[in-house]
C-alpha cells in the first residue's frame, strides 16, 4: 500500500487555503471572494511580469453563462482562472460564480464611466459586477449592477514583512475607514442606522467581510509566484473555545483574534415582538412591543470582559505571538470601557475599539 506523505499534502492545502471561498459557491459572496483573491494573486504575479496593460476592467457575475451561446463581440478564454493573464486592463469579463466559463469583450475602459456606459450598450448593467483599476489596484463592488457603487477598498501590496500584530490592527484600521465606519450599503451592518438598530447577526458579517478582506491582502502580498505570505483562518477550533480570526506564518501563529460587537439595542425579532404585543394588556405595553429594546451598560460590558479573558485563553492555548480583542462599537457614546482595557493590558492581549456611526458626516 502506498504511503501517503500527509505533511505534503497539509503543505499543499496550506498553500491555497486563503484563495478558498468561506460559503457556498453558488452565492454572491463566493463570487466576491473568488473575484477578490483572483485579483490579488494578479496583482502579486505582475511583479514577476512585464508590459501590464493599464485601464479599468470589470468582471460581471451571470448566472446564465453556461447555458447562454456566445454573445456577439465577445470572446471565450479558456483556462482563464489558472492563468493570470497580464492585460486585464479595459476589458470586460463576463463570467459564473467560479470562473469555469470566462468571456472576454475586449474594450478600452479607463474609467467607471466607461464600464458603465459598455455594460448598458451589452444590456447586462443590472448585473453584479466586480470593477478594478489596474493602476491603483482599486477594487470597486457594485452590487446590484450599475446603479450605485456598494463600496470600495484598495489592496495593498506593499504590506510590512514579517507579520506582525502591529501589521494586522493596521489592515483592520485600513478596512474600518473604507468600509465599516459609515454606514455603506454593504457590509450590511445596520437594519436602520437612524435608530440605531444593528442588523441580524452583525458579528457574523463583521468577521466574513474581514476575513474575505485579509485573504486577500494575503494573496496579493507574495514574495514568489506560488506562496502566500500568511494565512487567515476563521472560527478555528480547539480546546480552548473557537478563534474568531487566527493568523498563521510559516505554520506559526502569530494573532489570535476575538471580536465582539457592542449595540446600543437588539436586532428586532418579529416572532418575539409579535408574541409580547400578543400578551400586551396596556396601549402603553403594546406601543413599546414594536420598539427596538435597549441593551444595557452593564451587558456590553459583560460581553466585553468575556470577550477579552476569551483572547487570553486562545493565546496561551495556541501559543500565538500575539492576541487581540477587537470591540466594533455601535453605541451611543464613543468611550472606552476602561476595566476590559485593564484586563488585556495585564495579560498582553492588544485592545482595539472602532467605533461605528450611524450616520455619515455633516
């Protein structure tokens, strides 16, 4: 019987854990991540590459692309997820959730505008599309087509080395200003700002979006053509509980991560709400069954502390260099909670609070 070398086939997996997709593949977010750590590893290859071709390119996500014959104009590019090719740049791809079928119009788009105005001339500006300025390396997501821009983010190259906790708060830093500190239409993280009110299960999308993030920095930051610099695991299991977001390099572990969310009240549960208006006796009662319940000082310091002696356990379990607590703040009152700060300081885990505001600036 043949021996099976499991070290090399570990090696193997390790080596193209960050470029796959953390959900199902035949959803949105797949495609974006798909897209994202394509992109990255393209912009990490180029450097081993000469006469990049610069200009916007867009990939749009068409589920009917198997099925559908060849569009005029357009192009099939065969191995196109395997080789990445160097002119991206004024080209429109038009492709399914996994890259298996790629077709290629060949343009000469230097802008959003001109993707845009290429994309209704084809009649497909209603589907989600993924634009990239190859010159800035900016990434632009619209995800309901042309309409409006969902949000933007830059991947950065050029990331310090070694990897460092100092390293990774400043690519959570860089994500927090582009993406999460406003209200934006995606992440979804309010289910009305105005109010307030967090969406459903905000930790969850908080830690995916970061998560598809960091993967991608991972990918694009490649000192050779085949090897990411680290990797970025997610909900990590072992004795001491689940790491939210765990770092590794070169097989060692260099962050631990734990992230919770403070609000300033719950998401509203329909079923709850209409039992306690079923059981209201009062008009006051059944005036108050439909708003949203406030969440006291008292549990999101609770849910703090927890959250900081989890940190402490996942750094002596996995003997990582370095832990964090990372608190996203959606309450009321930009302030710090002082006591949770004592406790990670004392046990030399890094605190870092970003507060989220529920409104854009004046």
């Amino acid at each position: 019987m043949t021996q099976v070398d499991t070290n090399k086939l570990k090696s193997i997996a390790l080596r193209h854990y960050n470029s796959i997709p953390s959900t199902r593949g035949d959803t949105l977010e797949s495609f974006l991540q798909l897209i994202f750590n394509w992109i990255a590893e393209w912009i990490a290859d180029k450097q081993f590459r000469n006469n990049i071709k610069p200009g916007y390119c867009a990939f749009v996500l068409s589920s009917n692309i198997i099925a559908d014959d060849l569009p005029e104009g357009a192009e099939e590019i065969l191995y196109f997820k395997d080789d990445t090719t160097p002119n991206l740049g004024g080209n429109v791809y038009l492709t399914d959730y996994a890259l298996n079928r790629v077709l290629r119009f060949t343009g000469d788009c230097h802008d959003l505008s001109d993707i845009s105005y290429f994309l209704q001339n084809e009649n497909v500006s209603d589907l989600p599309f993924v634009a990239f300025d190859v010159e800035t390396q900016t990434i632009y997501v619209f995800i309901n087509g042309g309409g409006e821009l969902s949000y933007k983010f830059l991947l950065r190259a050029d990331i310090p080395q070694p990897f460092t906790m100092d390293v990774f708060v400043e690519m959570l830093d860089d994500i927090y200003r582009q993406n999460l500190k406003y209200p934006e239409a995606y992440p979804p993280i309010w289910h009305a700002p105005k109010d307030r009110v967090p969406c459903k299960d905000t930790e969850v999308i908080i830690q995916s979006h970061l998560c598809c993030m960091l993967r991608a920095r991972a990918q694009g930051s490649k000192k050779s053509s085949s090897e990411s610099e680290w990797l970025t695991l997610v909900e990590e299991k072992h004795n001491a509980g689940r790491v939210d977001i765990t770092i590794y390099q070169n097989q060692d572990c260099i962050v631990v991560s734990e992230l919770k969310v403070l609000r300033y009240c719950h998401h509203p549960d329909s079923n709850k709400r209409d039992k306690k208006f079923a059981q209201a006796k009062t008009k006051k009662e059944r005036e108050t069954a439909y708003k949203p319940q406030k969440i006291s000082a008292r549990r999101n310091f609770l849910w703090a502390m927890h959250g900081a002696r989890q940190a402490v356990r996942y750094k002596k379990s996995k003997a990582a260099q370095s832990a964090a607590l990372v608190l996203y703040d959606m309450r009321d009152k930009d302030e710090d909670i002082p006591e949770v700060q004592d406790k990670c300081y004392a046990n030399n885990v890094r605190y870092v609070r970003y507060y989220l505001y529920n409104a854009l600036p004046d």
